[in-house]
C-alpha cells in the first residue's frame, strides 16, 4: 500500500497553540479536535505544501516556521505526516475548513485527539518550544 504524505502546522502564539474542531463531514477523524494540515500534493515538497495548506485552512502565510518531525498515522490509510511549528505568519486567522478554531495551552495538550499530535507537540515542546 502506497504511504501519503501530509503536513500539519502548530501555530504558537504565547504559550499556547491552534487547534481545530473538524467539521462532521470529514473523511478523516470527524468532529475531533487537532492540529491543523493537509495533504501533500503530487509533485509538491513538503515546505511548499505547508504554505499552500495553511493558505487554504487559515488564509495566512508562514513567516518564521521550522521542521519539529515526521510521524506515521493509521486510519483508512497510512499517512506519513511532516510536523512544522510556525511562530510568526501573514494574515488573519480565518476557519475556512474546520467547525472552530480554538488556542489551547501547552499544558492541555492532552485534550488532542490524535496521538500523532500529541506526539508531535510534546517533541516541540523538548525541543524547539518553551511551553
């Protein structure tokens, strides 16, 4: 089976991160809150597609954004997902995909659904973050 291939995007403000509640309609994990992302495209790297994802989830544009790290997550499929913490960024923050964005503290990370993300935001936190 052919492995696909994401990125998703911890935007940091403070002391806390971006989080989205995905609408019901979703393919994958409906309803649950996560960080957001999406698929990279055929032919795309991953760095262009974080700016195009983020350009379509929160109509904004990274600025300053490093790579956290790589985690593999199982649904109807298996998708190698490419973590990146973004800290500064264009733009208004604008729910184009999800049913709601919310900040959550660094502390609550444990209200994440997904363990790739929780996984993910606890290796920003030992390594790039302060939180």
């Amino acid at each position: 089976m052919t492995i696909r291939e994401a990125v998703v995007f911890v935007l940091v403000r403070g002391g806390s991160f971006l989080v989205e509640r995905r609408k019901e309609n979703k393919q994958l994990d409906p309803g649950t809150v996560s960080v957001p992302g999406g698929h990279v495209e055929d032919g795309e790297d991953a760095e262009t597609a974080l700016r195009r994802e983020m350009m379509e989830e929160l109509s904004i544009e990274p600025i300053d954004h490093e790579y956290v790290s790589t985690k593999v997550y199982s649904s109807t499929y298996d998708i190698r997902i490419h973590f990146y913490s973004v800290t500064s960024w264009v733009g208004e923050i604008q729910a184009n995909e999800a049913e709601e964005l919310m900040w959550l503290p660094f502390e609550r990370r444990g209200e994440l659904a997904l363990d790739t993300d929780l996984a993910a935001v606890d290796d920003y936190v030992r390594s790039i973050g302060k939180g």
